[in-house]
C-alpha cells in the first residue's frame, strides 16, 4: 500500500467503506480522499469525538465549506490497523446520534475489528464493504 506511505498512513492500515456509507458519500459528493485525510486525522490523535469501543466520529468539511457545517462520520476504528467508514450525516439534518445506535455501533466494532484478512476478502468480493484507495 505505497499510497498509505505516502499520505502518512502506516502501510498496514486498511480502510473501508460500507455499501450504506457509500451511497451516502456519493450522493454527497465525499471521496476517498476526505475519507484518507478523515483517518489520517485520527491516526495523528486528531480524533474529533471518541466514543469508545473502538467507535469515533470524525468531521469531514462540505465542499467549498469547512468542517463545522459539514459532515459527521462514524468510524470504526483500530489505531494503525482498520477503518471502517459506517455511517455519516449532515450536521444540519441530524445533532447526534442517540444512545441506542452508538451502543449498536459498538457492537459493531467489536465484530468488525476483528475481521481477520480471509473474512475481508469475503466481505469484498460480496460487496459489503469497498476499499478505500
């Protein structure tokens, strides 16, 4: 993974979209790019909210805007490892997420963080989840 070396992510950390995330990113134009600098961010302690259990939220600015206006994602994430991109908002359609969908998540980064190399590879070729590049 040259281009992880390059941008200052380790060349271990894999990062991934899932098919939700990805409908959500296309229809507000967010690219891989906003996701590897998002994840960059947070791999250089810029976390922007840590909500435990291997969840966190990170903000990634609108187009033409800044982050406080922009979006709000939550990852899945394990320090030098994995990222997965699993849900995003608009800040203007939605405050926070409640208490019942954070402890979801969480549930989530349990399982998912613990994906080994054979159940990715099987959850990309089903198409759950799509790398980022």
């Amino acid at each position: 993974m040259v281009l992880g070396v390059i941008i200052g992510l380790g060349p271990r950390l894999r990062i991934f979209r899932t098919k939700a995330f990805s409908r959500f990113a296309l229809s507000e134009a967010i690219s891989d790019a906003d996701l590897r600098e998002a994840v960059q961010r947070a791999e250089s302690g810029l976390i922007d909210a840590d909500l435990g259990g291997g969840v966190i939220k990170q903000r990634i600015a609108r187009q033409g805007g800044g982050k406080s206006g922009g979006f709000r994602t939550i990852v899945l994430h394990r320090r030098g490892s994995l990222a997965f991109f699993v849900h995003g908002f608009a800040k203007s359609d939605q405050d926070n997420i409640d208490p019942d969908e954070l402890k979801g998540f969480r549930k989530l980064a349990g399982v998912t963080l613990a994906l080994t190399d054979e159940k990715l590879a099987i959850a990309l070729a089903k198409g759950a989840i799509v790398e980022v590049r």
